[in-house]
C-alpha cells in the first residue's frame, strides 16, 4: 500500500496553486476535507481534480476502497502570506498559528479550564545565517491543539497557551520543536506582565545550572490568525513569546517513575509524583492551610490510592516542619524534605525576591523524599511586583528577606520555619557562599541578562 504525494510541499505561500493529490495504490481513491474534519466514507470529499488553495488550508486525507478506509488519514498544512509579509524574517524563530477560526480573545475567566480547540501551526527556525524566514522550509508544520491557560494572566491582552502537537486523532504527537526534545506538550508564555520579557527565562536558566532540570526556552516571535480566509499579515503579530517545556513527568523532563494501578503499597506507591502549591483552582488543602494541585497523577486520573499516599505524605511533611521536634535529623523534617533542594530552591527565591508562590512545584521520586522544583512563574520577581506589606517585606525592595512569599495559609511557606534549625542555617551559608564564588558570581548573572537583552535587541 502506498501513500498519498503531493503537487506542493507543505509550507508556506504568497500566490494560489493548484494542488494534485495522487496514490499509486491499484484501486484505492482519495477522500479528502478542507475543513479540520476526519474524512471518512461517507464525509469525505472523492477526490477527482486538483485541488485550488488560495488560503490558509489543512487538507486531511487517506485512502478508501470504496468506502472503507485503507490507510491512516494525514494532514497537510499549506499557510498563506501575505505579500507584504512573506519577507520577513527574524533572529529569533517564528511561528505561524491559524486558529481554524476561533477567537480565543474571550476566553479570559482564571476559574476556567478551557478546552483546547485544533489549530495549524508552522514552527521556522533560524538557519545558517543566523535568521528565521516566513518563507523559509518549517522545522515543524501540522496540527495542534492550545487554548488559553493561566489565572490572572487569562485577562491579560497577550494571551498565555497551552500548546500540544496532535496526531490524526488529537491524540499526543511528540515533536522535537525548535531543538528541544521530542514531545507534546508545550507552554506558549506570554511576558507581558514582564517588559523586560526575560525574568522567566533568566530564573529557568539559573536552575538548571544548579544542577537540576528546568524547562528549557527559546524565544519566539509569534503571529496568530484567527480567519483562515484571511492571509498572515503584520495584522496577525502577537510578539515575542518563550516557547517554554511544560512541567510533566519525562525522561527529558521531570524524571521520576510512572505510577501503574497496581502500585498501591510501599514501596511502588512511594513515586513517582508530582504537585504544586497554589492559590486558586485546589484540589485539596492542609491542616496548615495550604492548596495544593495533583500534576503526575494529575486529579482526573483514576489512581486514587495513589493521590491519597502523596496527599498523607505531603501533610505529614508538614507537620513535621511545625512539630516541636522539627530539627531532630531522623524524624523531624529531614525524614521527609531533601534538603539540598530546599537549600537551593530558598537561595533562588531570596535571590530572584520572588513574590508570587502560587506555582511552587515539588516531586517525589520512588524511595525518594520531597524534592523542590522545576521552578516555574517567575514574572513577579526581580523588583517587577507591587507585592508585599509591611510587615513581611515588599517585593520590590533590594533589602532584608523574602517574607512575603510565606504568607501562612496561602502557599508552600515553610523556609522560615527550617531557619530555626542551626544546621539547615550553616548549610544554607556554605550553599551560598559556595554559588557565589562559582556559578552564581555577579559577573556570570549580569553576563546572562546581557546575553539574552542582546538577543532581543
């Protein structure tokens, strides 16, 4: 059985063509559509003449005897430029987004999980010399799904999204996008709250040079059209994003095992996890006042013993940190936080001064111990927030430490609680002291915020 070809690479185009779809299968004929569906029997298209695009168009098609299919359905994404715009280019990648239609400017409720909706996408990274071309050969081009993610952010005017590559049934399609690994799932972030466009990429960066994984970045400047009737113009520009790696269970990613049903006793059912502290959309609260989110097992999968064992561990990681007897090495909080990545994760929000901690993600390997990170929002840090009282600290000041971010009750708030501890100050010391004559010298942070400003420029 042999595949469809095609008249006309995937891509990019100024002028309307003509676009012949052929199969060398003996008897099989060519269903197609034009309007996102699946073709099949009897909703495709037979197809008997070349096909005219003169628009944005995703073609799905596949091979039928009569009418029962014979070969999976591909898609194939043919994007139209303007005239105006098909020499544009950039040092940064671009990507193409047609929403099939959809106007996702309305989708602005932070209580609301909106559905993804299909969009066809083109992904052009930089070549030889250096720049990206509209015109150019795509990296990646095909189907995806996003819809509009955040909280607040939701009623920003440069909308946030989540972006997932689909393959013929929306399922997950891993695509290795702009260099990064392959995968399917991926954050548009939208820094607009930040002008400097940076803060999030400079915190992420640092992370990782601390020896942890942290999700990887690359600046994108992003157009997205909402009428596939109309041609991508300057009309459709959307700025700069940071096409960012969302936080999820992965060898590329967080690294820690996957639970099966059958992991429902010690010690399968001590790892792999997942979780976030919160301050909206919980799926569940602590005796201390914390919210918190399952990610990996995520609320909505049916491991239910399994979330229950994270949710007693976390309480009693908790209460350990609150219990009189929170220093004892065995059985106070040590029993239950790795505490090289407390440490770590203290240092970078004392050092970012980071205000909003309401996407504080930690994980818990198998036989492993509560380990914090990835670090994620970082938008309000580095002076770029209001935040702050006067009793806590303000977020925007240069001195004193970082209370706010441990408002009781609200989110994960328990580094001035392990202050108390003689030890954990001493290693906190040595950890700093430590980073500041290696990696996190004044000249290599400046060096880094340079590096990427030129980028940008």
């Amino acid at each position: 059985l042999e595949g469809i070809t095609l008249s006309h690479d995937q891509g990019t185009f100024v002028d309307a063509f003509d676009l012949t779809l052929a199969t060398t299968s003996d008897g099989a004929a060519i269903r197609y559509t034009r309007d996102g569906s699946v073709p099949t029997g009897s909703t495709g298209q037979l197809y008997n003449t070349p096909l005219t695009i003169d628009e944005t168009t995703c073609v799905r098609a596949g091979l039928f005897l009569g009418t029962t299919q014979i070969s999976p359905v591909e898609t194939y994404v043919f994007l139209a430029l303007d005239e105006t715009l098909a020499s544009f280019d950039s040092n940064l990648p671009i990507v193409l987004i047609d929403s099939l239609g959809y106007d996702f400017s309305n989708d602005s409720d932070p209580r609301t999980d909106y559905p993804a909706q299909p969009v066809c996408a083109g992904f052009f990274e930089t070549g030889g010399g250096g720049r990206a071309a509209v015109s150019g050969a795509a990296q990646f081009i095909g189907r995806a799904g996003m819809n509009v993610r955040g909280a607040s952010s939701k009623g920003w005017p440069k909308k946030q999204f989540k972006f997932e590559t689909w393959d013929e049934a929306d399922g997950d399609r891993d695509v290795p996008l702009l260099g990064m690994p392959a995968d399917s799932d991926w954050i548009l972030h939208a820094p607009y709250f930040d002008k400097s466009l940076i803060r999030n990429d400079f915190t992420y960066y640092w992370w990782g040079q601390l020896g942890y994984y942290s999700p990887r970045t690359r600046f994108v400047e992003v157009f997205l059209n909402p009428d596939p009737a109309q041609a991508f113009s300057m009309d459709h520009y959307r700025g700069i994003y940071v096409l960012t790696e969302k936080i999820k269970r992965s060898g590329d990613r967080v690294d820690v095992a996957r639970l099966e049903a059958d992991d429902n006793a010690e010690p399968a059912i001590t790892g792999g996890y997942i979780a976030q502290s919160t301050n909206i959309n919980q799926d569940w609260t602590s005796g201390e006042g914390t919210r918190y989110k399952y990610v990996e097992p995520s609320k909505d999968d049916p491991l239910t013993a399994q979330k229950t064992w994270l949710r007693n561990y976390v309480e009693a990681a908790e209460d350990s940190v609150y219990a009189a007897n929170f220093a004892d090495p065995t059985d106070g909080y040590a029993k239950y936080l790795d505490v090289p990545s407390q440490i770590d994760y203290d240092i970078m929000r004392e050092l970012t001064r980071n205000a909003d901690g309401a996407s504080t993600f930690f994980s818990i390997e198998r036989g492993g111990k509560l380990r914090m990170g990835p670090l994620w929002d970082y938008n309000q840090a580095l002076g770029l927030s209001s935040l702050g009282t006067a009793t806590l600290g303000n977020s925007w000041e240069t001195f004193g430490w970082n209370g706010y971010y441990m408002r009781a009750g609200h989110w994960l708030a328990w580094w001035d609680k392990l202050d108390d501890d003689p030890n954990y100050q001493r290693a906190w010391n040595d950890r700093w002291v430590s980073l500041r004559e290696g990696t996190l010298t004044t000249d290599q942070l400046l060096g880094r915020i340079d590096s990427v400003a030129a980028l940008l420029e």
